[in-house]
C-alpha cells in the first residue's frame, strides 16, 4: 500500500476525469477451489479497487460520489467468529481512513444507497452509475442484484468513460510504481536464475517449474500468472509436466511474480544439457536480435504496432538467409507469413496486471482512435499493444520464433503465403519446439530501458557461462 495521499489524490484525479454520475468499483471475494471452504490464497484484490482504495481485504465496494463530493467504503466488519480461524482484521472503518475515506457502511446498505441513483428504478434521474467490465461471475451477481443487469448484458453496459478514464491513469506509471516493478523484475531474475542453475537431462520440467513458484512465494507475494515450463515452447501456454527434460533439446521458462501487487514478466529459452547446437543458435540468434531492437526504437511518440512490424520484418529477413521464408520481405509480412512463425504481439501492457488492464477491453488498453487493431489477419490479431508509446508506459518485449506442427500441416495442405514460406525445408524443423526471450520495458523521456536492477542471462555465451556452474 502506498500512502494515504496517493489514493486521495487518484480517487480526485478520477472524479475530474469522469465528470459526473456515481462510480462504484467492486473488490473482489474468496473463491472456492474445490469446496467452499478451501478458497484460493492467497486472496487477490481487484486491480482497479486496489488502485483508488488500496485495501486487500475480500468484501469490500468503493463508492465515489462525484455529484456529491463524497467517498464511501462498503463492507461487513469481520466477527469473533471469523478472527478465531483467521486473526484480527481491522474494521471497514478504520481501513477506510487509511486510505482517505471518511464515510463507510455495512454491504447490505450499498442497494439502498444505490437505488435511488439507478435509473432501472428510479428512471426520472439524471444521474449515472459508472461501473467496469466484471470478470467474476460474483461480482456480475452482485450488480445483477443491485442494477438489474443481467450477466450477459454487463460488459456492453459497462461505463465507457470510467474505463478510459481508469485506462488513462493506470497506463503512465508513477515513480512508486516504477519502483514497485523494478522489485519485481529483481525477484524475476531469483526466479529465473533459479531455473537456468537446475535446467539438465533427466530433472522434469513440473520440479523445476515448482522451483520457481517457490522463489516466488517466497520473496514476493505469488506468481503474476501460471508458470510456462516446457520442452514444447512452440506451445504459448505449455505448463510444467511431468515429463524429464532430454539432452539436445531446448525448455522454455515464462514467468514472473508479484511484489506489493505489481508483477513482473519474462521469459528465457535454454538449451537442456547447457550447449546450444547451431541450428539452435541460428534461430535463437535471430529471436535475440529483434528483442534487443525494441531497445534501439522504443520511445515516446512512436507506435508499437510500428515496432512490432518492424521486427516482424527484421525476423523474415533473418528467416530468408536460414532458407526458411522468401520472395519481399514487405509483402510476405503485409499478407502475414510471418505469423507461421511468430503468432503473436511484440508485447503488452505491464503493471498492476501482468496483462495490465486487459480486463477493461483490449481495445481501449493497447489501442485507441488513432491506431486500430487488425482483428482479421492471423497472427496480427493477437496484437495487444499498438498505440503510440509514452513517457512512463511499462510494455513487454518478447518477440519468438514457433514450429508448431500443426499450423505447419495446415498452412501447407492449403498453400497459404507458399510465395513466402519454404515448406519443404521447414518440414524439417517440425521437432525444434519455439524461442522467446521477453523483458519488461520502461518508456523513459528519450527512449526505453530494462526493469530491474539485474539482467537474467539471455546472451548466448552468457547463458551457456551462466548454465555450466550447475555441470
């Protein structure tokens, strides 16, 4: 938490931002894994609740009044009962003065102080109630009950202007903030450093994978997603197996955690037995490059979407001398070819959320009315992050390189971009697995740097030195 003037001065921020009406942002509550019970822990807050009232707690509702100038916090005070199992917790009351509040009430109250706001009951009011896109099924219950909204009809009547508005401030990040996530990227190199000392034949991925949680349950709060640890790195998503790691093949670690909840996010692709081969090294070469290029060209003003294509360019040039793609290099990417390769975005927004904000609408958080997503083109339309760059941005860069079996059959069979694509030759490529190298990336005034005062080994000859102290 940061201090009491930090969140007065957002929720002030955001009341001038919006204009008018009434806006309510939802905490969120335990969830049950199994039984009701045995819930997830630990509990995560909502982002945006956590950006304008700062408190953990579970059961808990923001209210800001813009008409009126007042800020409520809606919540029931934990009983005797309760503290037996989980220990003391402070009152709504006294959570809310930490962070500037002056006005609270228990939960049951929030649908009275609604109601005469909400024009599903009350329809000769003028005012609004501005909420945002819920992703819990509680929460869309919750607002179900208390606007008589229905679940389906919810993000539509989402409030467009808060989501900008939370949009436009949580995008440039503060000075505690930059530091907030520097601290994480440091228990990110723990993490992955970690990984690149135990990765040899025979270790299995799921030992290594829970290795890496464990560094981040233990210096941070948790992980900031799903630990990715895999042999199969052409797999987006491949989590830790059972399956032992082989000799001569490459394992790719994506990971990253949270610290006094912001996150960090990287990724590293290492070769199992220490040594890269060099049809490894060609690849992994290439994927290098274009990562550190976004270093070169990142900054203020210009457009991400403009970086990302430009090291899709970078990569099919590469790809070109390898064999792998021909013909114009412009026209194999403006018809997508490289997208066999490489079927994602450059990056995405870093923060709070290791996706920062995604919740809130894609297209309202990595684009705007300037620069539009291509929602049509294979590959493209998993571009998160398009907009213009500016000054206090936090973006991933983690460009790869896949050879994903299937996509390869496919394309293949139909003869999609056969102009740009050498099928024969990558058919041999179909047990290589993938490469990404990510870091986070802070916009600065006249360029971009690294998050974190360490750098996780990424370097071929770095990484192979770093590597070999566990041989």
């Amino acid at each position: 938490m940061f201090s009491k003037d930090t969140y007065i001065r957002r929720r002030a921020e955001l009341k001038k931002i919006v204009g008018e009406g009434v806006i309510v942002l939802f905490g969120n509550n335990d969830a049950p894994c199994n039984y009701p019970a045995n819930c997830y822990a630990p509990m995560r807050q909502d982002s945006s609740f956590l950006y304008y009232f700062g408190q953990h707690r579970n059961g808990l509702v923001g209210v800001i009044d813009i008409d009126n100038d007042e800020e409520w916090l809606f919540g029931d005070d934990i009983d005797v009962e309760d503290i037996v199992w989980m220990g003391f917790t402070p009152s709504v009351a006294d959570l809310a003065a930490e962070v500037g509040v002056t006005k609270t009430a228990p939960m049951k109250s929030l649908t009275a102080h609604l109601s005469p706001l909400n024009s599903h009951h009350s329809p000769l009011t003028t005012k609004n109630i501005h909420f945002l896109p819920p992703y819990r099924h509680d929460t869309q219950i919750q607002i179900m009950d208390l606007l008589g909204i229905h679940p389906s009809k919810q993000k539509e009547a989402a409030s467009l202007e808060l989501i900008q508005a939370v949009v436009k401030m949580r995008s440039t990040k503060e000075a505690q903030e930059i530091e907030a996530i520097d601290r994480a990227c440091d228990v990110g190199y723990a993490m992955h450093t970690t990984a690149q000392l135990l990765i040899k034949p025979g270790v299995t991925e799921r030992f290594i994978g829970g290795q890496v949680d464990g560094i981040a349950r233990s210096l941070a709060d948790q992980t900031s997603f799903a630990t990715i640890f895999s042999q199969h790195g052409e797999i987006m998503h491949g989590n830790p197996t059972a399956n032992k790691l082989e000799d001569g093949r490459l394992v790719l670690c994506d990971a990253g955690c949270e610290l006094d909840d912001y996150c960090s996010d990287h990724t590293r692709t290492m070769p199992v037995n220490g040594k890269f081969t060099q049809r490894q090294l060609e690849i992994y070469s290439i994927v290098e490059a274009c990562h550190d290029y976004v270093l070169e060209v990142a900054k203020p003003g210009v457009k991400y979407m403009d970086v990302h294509f430009a090291v899709c360019r970078m990569m099919t040039e590469r790809l070109k001398e390898l064999g792998l793609m021909k013909g114009d290099t412009d026209e194999a990417v403006k018809a997508g070819a490289h997208a066999m390769f490489l079927p994602h975005g450059l990056g995405h927004m870093m923060g709070m959320d290791v996706h920062d904000m995604e919740g809130l609408g894609q297209i309202y958080v990595g684009f705007d009315e300037e620069t539009r997503p291509n929602l049509e083109q294979f590959g493209t339309n998993c571009l998160r992050m398009g907009r213009r760059l500016q000054e206090g941005f936090v973006v991933t860069d983690e460009p790869g390189i896949y050879f994903i079996p299937a996509l390869i059959d496919e394309w293949k069979a139909s003869g999609h971009c056969k102009e740009f694509i050498n099928y024969e030759k990558l058919e041999t490529y179909k047990d290589f697995g993938g490469i990404r190298i990510e870091d986070d990336v802070l916009i600065t005034k006249d360029g971009c740097r690294f998050l974190g005062t360490k750098r996780i080994p990424y370097h071929p000859a770095e990484l192979e030195a770093f590597m070999s102290k566990n041989q």
